[in-house]
C-alpha cells in the first residue's frame, strides 16, 4: 500500500484554501511513493467554513472525478501532519487508496447493512456523529455491534455554527444516497472497513487520578451516593482536597475535578497508575448534600469502578507518547530479511527502520479542549505526534467528544493508522 496523498491550507476564501489542498494532493500524486489511483477521500474544515460545507465538497468532487467516495466532518480545529488550525478557516483533505469492494461510506440516508447476502462485512468503521441526536451514546453501541470486531474510531463534530457531516458513496449510485447531496446533519455518517484494510488504532488519555480506585456502592441513575460503602460526597472532598468551609475554593476545586468511570470487573487505574484505554472521563454536574451524592454526566450503576481525577499536561504529553510508540513497535516487522540483516547498517536496514514507510496514512480525532493551546504552543499535540510517529500522511479534528470502540470518551485522542 503507497502513502495516501494529503493537503492542508488556510485562507480567508474557502475557494483559495481548496486550490492550495488541490495543489498539494496532485504534486503528491505524482510522486512515485504516493498513492495515484485513490477513491476514498477524508474530507475535514473548520467550522468558518461549514455555512460552504456543501460547495466545498461539490468543488472538490469536481476537480476529483476520481474520488468517488467521500466522508468527513467539521471541528472547531482540524489536524493535519505537524499543523493544527484553530479559530481560523481552513481545510485538510487525504486521498486513500483501498480496494473498493473493502469498505463502505455510510449515512442516515445509506445506513451500513450488515448480514447475509451484503456481500460486505464490516471488522472496523471511521465514525462521525453530531452530539445533538438523541442517545447518540446508544447509537455508537449499536453501530459497533454491527462490526465483526467491535471496534469503531472517530468522534463528534464540534462547531460554533452548524454541525455538517461529509458522506457520499459510489459517486450517488449506492442505494439510499438517491439525489442526497453529500452533506448532512444530525445521526452518524462515516466508512466501514473489511477485513482486508489493516488498522491500527490506540487511545491516549488526558486527565491523571488524583486518588485510588472507588468501587460504586450505591447510586441511582446519574447520581453516585455511595463509594466503597461511604457517603459519595465526602468520599470526593476528601479525594480532591477540598473544604466547604472556604466556599471560593472548594468550587474551583469541584470544577476541576472530574470521573473516570469504568465497567463493573474493570480496573480505573492500571499498573502505571494511570487510566487505562476503557476508562471514559465524565464531568461533575451537581452535588447532592441531603443524600451526600455527586452527580455526573453518565448514567452509573453499582459495581462500577471510578477515580476522581484532574487534566494533567505531563501525563497527556507522556501518554500521548506511549500510544505513538505502541504503533511503531506493531508495525515493525518481526524479522528483518536475511539480506537486510546482513546490512544491519546500511540505508535497507535504516529504511526497515523507519515506521513512517509502513504506515500509508493515519487520522487523529483528539479533543476540542486539547490541541496546542493545551499543550504548551501553537500546534503542539500534532508536533508531538509528528516527533514520535514520524513524518506520515495524517489529518483529522477536534471533536466534541472521542470514539473508540463502542465508548464516547472525552479529553482524549485517537489515533488510527492504516497499514
């Protein structure tokens, strides 16, 4: 599998920002190491440009006939190789080329079928959502349940105006796209992918427990009122820090102060002392002094672990880090060839070396609350990616909220490479 062609700009005039994108995608093309028969396009723009979302799309179909299939969504940033763009109009668009009978795009008006007689079997899927459907949380499960593996990664569109969703399959002549334009609102939109698309996806966390493992004794919806048999709510002053006898205080504490809440049977904290992948961080919306609970934004259940918890720089950094690492040793091979072996220092051994030459292209969905501003400096988090990945195709968003398997997470960010 060659590189995926990619392009990424910023101007004022979406039609200026395109010819860039489109500038740098045909230059890429025809370099021997790309890709230049793609039909998959990943289509992503801030949100200055979602009143054009549909203009944009139709221009670029245009300009890339080729293209037959497109998916994608809007951000309040957007990510691309070494570059976050934030508050600023702007564009990133990757060219994937993959056999067409290994993956399907899929919306509300061409759903993903799945069973018997499709002919397609999904084993993993890019997932966009708008956070305004209804129990959009349910409906990421259920379109997990529809993959062989489980697995989905993506995240919900984040913007100031409106929330816009790129899907278009099969230039329109898929069943259900109809005279569907490609642009949509509300629901999930995204593509599936068969077994034969390799991927390689990780979850890095961004907030640090602040104390041990509780296990939920007792609760009633969103409402936790006991932890480890202990009124919840004194269970959290006491974790955090905090005095009620300093009001001014005690609510910055409280508003910095989050859950990260696992299954019954799972473990919040692994051995490094951080989160695990299958924790999900949840805010604290109110308290409850008559029945000394805490309120979060989840439904919770008894025998669910939870640990109160802090965003931390440092430990995003380092995490962030690890999950780069964790790629690049899976896609190192597991011996070198016999010829190569013998060169151990010569450019084909160096060249084996250098995971950036496995990898065709990757997307990173992180949160809307991290980026470069989070990190230290202007496009910091992809500066990082780019240092411990190596210098791979790569574009993606910030998102109002993170998917990865069936799970909608927050704070964090999801990287996906294909193989």
């Amino acid at each position: 599998m060659k590189l995926f062609p990619f392009g990424h700009a910023t101007h004022p005039q979406w039609q200026m920002a395109a010819a860039l994108v489109l500038a740098q995608l045909r230059a890429r093309m025809a370099l021997p190491d790309f890709a230049r028969a793609p039909t998959l396009g990943l289509l992503y723009i801030t949100d200055h440009y979602a009143d054009a979302a549909q203009e944009i799309l139709d221009h670029l179909g245009a300009e890339l006939p080729e293209i037959t299939d497109w998916s994608g969504t809007v951000g309040v940033g957007i990510a691309a190789s070494n570059v976050e763009y934030f508050d600023e109009p702007a564009l990133a668009v990757m060219l994937c080329e993959l056999p067409p009978e290994q993956y399907r795009v899929f919306s509300g008006v061409a759903p993903l079928a799945v069973g018997e007689g499709m002919g397609f079997e999904p084993y993993t899927a890019l997932v966009h959502a708008d956070a305004a459907t209804p129990d959009v949380s349910e409906l990421i499960v259920e379109m997990a349940s529809r993959t062989a593996t489980g697995y989905l990664f993506g995240g919900l569109a984040s913007s100031r105006s409106v929330a816009v969703q790129f899907a278009i399959g099969g230039n329109g002549n898929i069943k259900g796209q109809g005279a569907a334009g490609g642009v949509f609102r509300g629901g999930l939109s995204g593509v599936a992918f068969g077994e034969g698309i390799s991927l390689v996806s990780r979850v890095t966390q961004g907030c640090q427990p602040i104390a041990a493992q509780r296990i939920i004794t007792a609760a009633q919806a969103n409402l936790i009122t006991e932890l480890d048999g202990e009124p919840a709510l004194d269970v959290l002053l006491r974790d955090a820090g905090i005095s009620l006898d300093e009001p001014e205080a005690a609510m910055a504490g409280l508003r910095a102060t989050l859950v990260g809440l696992t299954e019954a049977g799972g473990d919040a904290i692994g051995r490094t002392g951080n989160f695990g992948a299958d924790v999900v961080v949840r805010h604290i919306i109110g308290l409850d002094p008559g029945r000394r609970g805490v309120a979060i934004a989840d439904r919770v259940a008894t025998g669910m672990r939870m640990a109160f918890c802090r965003r931390n720089v440092q430990a995003a950094r380092a995490d962030l880090v690890r999950i780069c690492a964790e790629i690049r040793e899976e896609m190192e091979p597991e011996e070198l060839p016999l010829s190569v072996a013998a060169a151990a220092h010569g450019p084909e051994a160096q060249a084996a070396r250098r995971p950036g030459r496995r990898i065709a292209g990757a997307i990173y969905v992180s949160c809307a609350g991290r980026g470069g501003p989070h990190f230290g400096g202007p496009s910091a988090e992809l500066q990082i990616v780019r240092h411990a990945l190596g210098d791979v195709p790569l574009v993606g968003f910030f998102a109002g909220g993170e998917i990865a398997r069936h799970h909608l997470y927050g704070y964090t960010g999801v990287l996906t490479v294909f193989r």
